[in-house]
C-alpha cells in the first residue's frame, strides 16, 4: 500500500515530532506500507531510508520575528507555513507525485496546517485521508489569540480536518472526548489513539534495566525543561510542610532538577530554605542522562494546570523506559493522569499540595510504596504495538471504501 506522507518536517534541527515519524515510519515498515514523504526543502533525516519530495519553504524568521511583537495571531491561525509552504507542497505533490500509484494520505503535524495541505489534496485527488497529530490543536494551551476573529478561524480550520479526514489519529483518549463533544459523536468513530515510541533497538535494551534498591535517602528526579505554568510550585510547598515534621529532610531525600533552571525556582527554593533538599543539576548533553535516570528511585512530571490535559507526556515514554515510580502533577482529567493511574503510579492535581506533602511523608516512612508500580508498562509502546494499530486505522480506511 502506498501512502504519501505529508509533514513541513525540522530543519536543520529534528525536532521531536520528526523523531517520532522515524520512529513510526519504522513501526509500521513491516505492514506493508510503502511510504513516500513530501517535506521542507533542504530536510535530510528521510535520506536513503524513504523518498522524499522536497517543497519550497519561504524563508519567515525575521517577518516572524515583526509579526509576534505587532499583531501575533497571525502566527496562530494556524500557522505561518499556511502562508510559506502550503502553497509550494501542494503544487509540488501535484506535479511529482504519481497518484494513480497513491492509496492514502497521511499528514502529520506539527505544524497544525500540515492537514490544510492534505486536505487541499484530498480535494484535487479524491484520495481517503488520515490526520495525525502529535500535540492539540484548538486546545494546545501555549496558542493565544488576542481577537475573535482569528480565534474562530482557527476552530474553523480545525473543524474542516475533524469533518473531511477519513480517519484521524490522536495520542490520547482525552483529546479524542475533547473532540467528540466539540464536533459531535460521529467524529469520535473514525478517531484513534496511537501514542509515541521507542526507537526499536532502545527498545530492546529495556529488559536489562533492573528496578532500583531503595537506599537511605530517596532521589527523586525531573529530567526535562520547565517553562511557562509549568513549575516546581507545589513541590516547594509540600515540602515546606514535611519539613516541620523532619528537620532533617536533606538527610533523607533530594529533588533534582535536570534541565533549564529558571530564576523563579531557585529563588522560591531559596525563600523556603530547602536548599539542602533540591539539586540543580542544569542542562545536561543526552549522552549523560542515562545516569541520571538510573539514579533515581523515582521521578516526577509536572503539566500545566488547566481542565483537561490534552498533550501526550512523551516525558513519560523515558521514565516508564526506567521503571522507577512516577509521581505526576496534573489536571485530575487528562492523558498523564490516565496513564499513571493505569500503571499503577500516582498522581496528583495541581495545587494539591496537601496531598502531595502527606504522600512524601509516607514514602519516608515507609519508601518501598516506591516499588508498587507496573514495571513492564513500557512495553505498552512498543514498535510492534503502534503496527498492530496503524493497521486497524488502514483496515478501517478499506472497509469504508467499500
């Protein structure tokens, strides 16, 4: 089955959405899909591993740079390529691609006006459609507009890829109930959830990661980026609270922070003097995460606190690889919390601090509570699990072609 592969793609940095379609391209190699990828020019990840059709990108850095300052919704309806690539993909897959030979097309975003260009496709070609996000649309919180106008613009354009995709995947269930609710039920029967990977041979060094031995004094890790409503907040509270119980806290556990630190969160440690108890480790080469992550007897992910959490964690992908226990703060409805929940961590919503300072407490007490999650739920994300179920999207797809 051949399928043409529509995404803008990273240059010249890969960026995480372009990781996980190697990853998936490679999933999905032994199902019989013979992919064809149409990206930015000047792309070169897909080279020598899958054909690859290189569109024109105008060059946008410095009227983007104008635009963000004096009227950014420009910026979010949906995105700038709508303006600098979509146009070139679309008269480019016209005149190179041989569609007689395509069966399906596939966009993926980010960016959100990928599924603009499939759809302009769908359109000219007849051809059935998938659309595969990675991250939300209308719901991505870190998207704001200033004005109605381009704000209902953009549902519009969401809503035109909901209703015209033949089949539409998501990471996540509760983005998929977002979407359902929003457009109507009808929507929800051709949705799918197909969450992120592993690069298959990370994969297969998992099973020689033993769980840690609990020592003395408990380590618990966030390895990643903090920014925006995402902060250590509630952290700093809760153990603000414990620390009256245990004068000793440094002695018997340390936060680490890997990766950017900001000047709030220093400050905010510092102002409740638990310096002694949190390590800013800082940013850190990948090559040297590795053992960081063995270290730790357990590992923390924090989201930003709104009604629902529609964003896959792909933080999480990582900390299940390591088996150690996750303790999550998080919209009570929501991807992660669904996913620590079901693996048998735990999670917290944001701002509870009061629970989170009694559940520090007894891991003090007693920190083999550190040893009760679901160890082998990597396995969940498997190379093997997303073929089984691209191949029911592409099952669905033929039935309805009938």
């Amino acid at each position: 089955m051949k399928i043409l592969f529509i995404t803008k793609s990273s240059y010249p940095t890969i960026g995480p959405g372009t990781i996980q379609l190697l990853r998936f391209l490679d999933s999905i190699n032994g199902i019989g899909v013979d992919p064809i990828i149409i990206g930015r020019k000047g792309t070169t990840c897909f080279d020598g591993k899958y054909p690859f059709i290189a569109a024109t990108i105008l060059p946008f850095k410095y009227p983007a740079a104008v635009i963000r300052r004096v009227f950014p919704d420009l910026m979010y309806a949906p995105d700038p390529e709508v303006f600098t690539y979509n146009p070139f993909a679309v008269k480019k897959a016209m005149k190179s691609v041989r569609w007689d030979d395509i069966d399906i097309i596939h966009s993926v975003s980010f960016p959100c006006s990928a599924h603009l260009t499939a759809l302009k496709l769908k359109m000219k070609t007849g051809k059935p459609w998938i659309a595969q996000f990675y991250d939300p649309w209308v719901d991505n919180c870190f998207r704001h507009f200033d004005t109605n106008f381009f704000k209902n613009l953009d549902l519009a354009h969401e809503r035109s890829v909901a209703e015209n995709a033949d089949a539409i995947i998501h990471t996540n269930s509760t983005i998929i109930d977002v979407w359902a609710k929003r457009y109507g039920e009808d929507i929800r029967k051709k949705c799918f959830v197909l969450p992120m990977t592993y690069e298959k041979e990370k994969y297969e060094k998992a099973s020689l990661i033993q769980p840690k031995e609990n020592t003395s004094k408990i380590i618990i890790s966030h390895i990643g980026g903090l920014w925006g409503s995402r902060t250590i907040n509630d952290i700093v509270y809760a153990l603000n609270i414990v620390k009256k119980d245990y004068a000793n806290l440094e002695d018997l556990m340390e936060v680490r922070l890997i990766g950017d630190v900001r000047t709030n969160d220093a400050e905010l440690v510092k102002k409740y003097r638990l310096d002694g108890v949190f390590n800013f480790v800082g940013l850190l080469p990948k090559e040297k995460l590795t053992q960081y992550y063995l270290a730790s007897d357990a590992f923390v992910v924090v989201d930003a606190p709104q009604k629902n959490n529609v964003f896959f964690p792909s933080k999480l992908l990582d900390y299940f690889y390591y088996k150690r226990f996750i303790i999550g703060i998080t919209p009570h409805h929501g991807a992660t919390a669904e996913l620590l929940n079901d693996s048998q961590n735990i999670a917290f919503r944001n701002g509870d601090v009061e629970g989170l300072a009694s559940f520090y407490r007894n891991m003090i007490t007693d920190n083999t509570i550190l040893l009760g999650n679901d160890i082998e739920y990597y396995k969940k994300f498997s190379s093997q699990r997303q073929a089984e179920i691209y191949s029911r999207v592409l099952e669905f797809i033929n039935c309805n072609r009938k």
